[in-house]
C-alpha cells in the first residue's frame, strides 16, 4: 500500500512537472545568455564565440553534457561555469577572481548564470558522458566521492545523508540517489533549472551552494575544486542519462 502511494506521489509531482515544463521561466535567461555569448564585451570588447568549452572554440553542441573536463591550457579540471570564467578572463579581460566573488545572481554572476542557461540548453536531450580518460579526471571523481560522503558540521550531515538510498524524500520531494543513474532529467541532468518556489534561474554552482547551506556547512568558493569534483562524481555517476536542461524545478 505506502509503495502505491509513493508511485502516485511520484506520477503526480512528474504530471505538475510537465505542466511547468510549457512556458518554463529559463527560456528567457536562455536568450539573454545567447545574447551575451556573441556580444562583444568586457575590457577587451570580445565575444565568448572563441570561448573553447571542451568540443572546440566556439562549439556549443555536445559541450555541457562532457563537462566536468580535463583542460590543458589551465591544467585543471573545469566545469561549465569555472570555464566561463576562464573564457571571460582571456577572450575578455574580465578580472575572473573578482567575479567569482560576486554574490549569485548580481553583476557579472547574473550574466554567468544566463550564459550557462544558454549553454546548456544547446546539448538539452543528448547524454551525459563525463569523461574519466585524463588521471585528474580519474582523481576528481574520488575527491567527490569522498566530499559526497563527508559527514561534517553541526548535524553531522552529508551529501549522502539525503542521495545514497532509493525512494527517499523531504516532504513531496523526492530526492535522486546520486550514487548511481538516477535516470532521464534527474539530478545532475536536471541543472540549470528554474526554480518556481524563489522565481530564480540556479546553475549547477548555486544548487551546490545550497545544498551546503542546507548541511548548515561554510559556503563553498564558487568554481571552487572542492564543487568541481561533486559534480565529477555526479557526473559520471549519471553517465548516459537525458539531459532536459534547462529544466524547471518546484
């Protein structure tokens, strides 16, 4: 009986989902990213169109489903929105320490965000393959493990203390086990996304972010290595799952 009940809690939340996917809010931080992307701008009055995101400059297809990445002119490992800034900082100008200081959602970050908007919906519907070919690859994807299960600060939580089991939830939400394939569009798949409840557009960065502050944890440096390597770990795990990105959240 409390399994039927959890599938149609389940079908539920998935047909209210639909319903928010027609006319989802992103779509409009998608086309300011695009419009962004090919703006000249920044103390070098250049446009992102040479920024090199792992497919080659200037090739959006393919690219956000491959990230995380090895990338050897930094010799780091780089996500979509620590790559932006990398971009930002050569094709640009931009001081990229002084932006990734910046608060979520002001100044330069609301600019970030919309591009990574944009960026990903240009791979919405392909896989995601994250890449364990290069050793600091390899060597992320432990790194994130071992953050995702740290269990640390004042309640003694974890990443894994809400996304190591099957079938657990916070209230109507269910919450993906990250420690494999959670499926089509389901967790790491599911970000960027537009969040109903706060009426804001979170790139994967500010999901990460939250989810520290939820655990009552210090708040991670954004594009730090220590969120890189989560989303390595997640990344991976989700290997072949559905992007839907940019998706629409509760």
């Amino acid at each position: 009986m409390a399994s039927a009940q959890a599938d149609d809690i389940e079908a539920g939340i998935a047909k209210y989902r639909e319903m928010l996917q027609d006319g989802n809010p992103a779509e409009l931080f998608e086309m300011a990213g695009e419009e962004l992307w090919t703006m000249p701008r920044g103390p070098k009055n250049a446009s992102l169109e040479a920024c090199d995101l792992g497919q080659g400059p200037g090739v959006l297809k393919g690219a956000f489903v491959a990230l995380p990445k090895y990338f050897a002119d930094t010799g780091r490992v780089q996500d979509l929105e620590s790559r932006l800034l990398t971009c930002m900082e050569t094709l640009q100008g931009f001081d990229a320490q002084a932006l990734a200081k910046t608060s979520y959602g002001k100044g330069e970050q609301a600019n970030i965000r919309d591009i990574a908007t944009y960026v990903s919906a240009m791979s919405r519907g392909m896989d995601i393959n994250v890449s364990q070919a290069h050793p600091k690859e390899r060597e992320m994807y432990e790194v994130g493990k071992r953050l995702f299960f740290m269990r640390s600060g004042p309640h003694d939580f974890a990443c894994a203390t809400c996304h190591a089991e099957d079938n657990k939830r916070i209230r109507l939400q269910g919450l993906p086990n990250l420690t494999g394939n959670p499926g089509d569009g389901i967790g790491f798949a599911a970000w960027p996304a537009y969040r109903v409840g706060n009426g804001q557009m979170w790139p994967m960065q500010k999901r990460l972010n939250d989810c520290y502050r939820q655990q009552r944890f210090p708040e991670p440096k954004f594009a730090s290595d220590a969120t890189i390597a989560l989303g390595v770990y997640m990344g991976v795990n989700a290997k072949g799952a559905e992007s839907i990105a940019p998706a629409i959240k509760r």
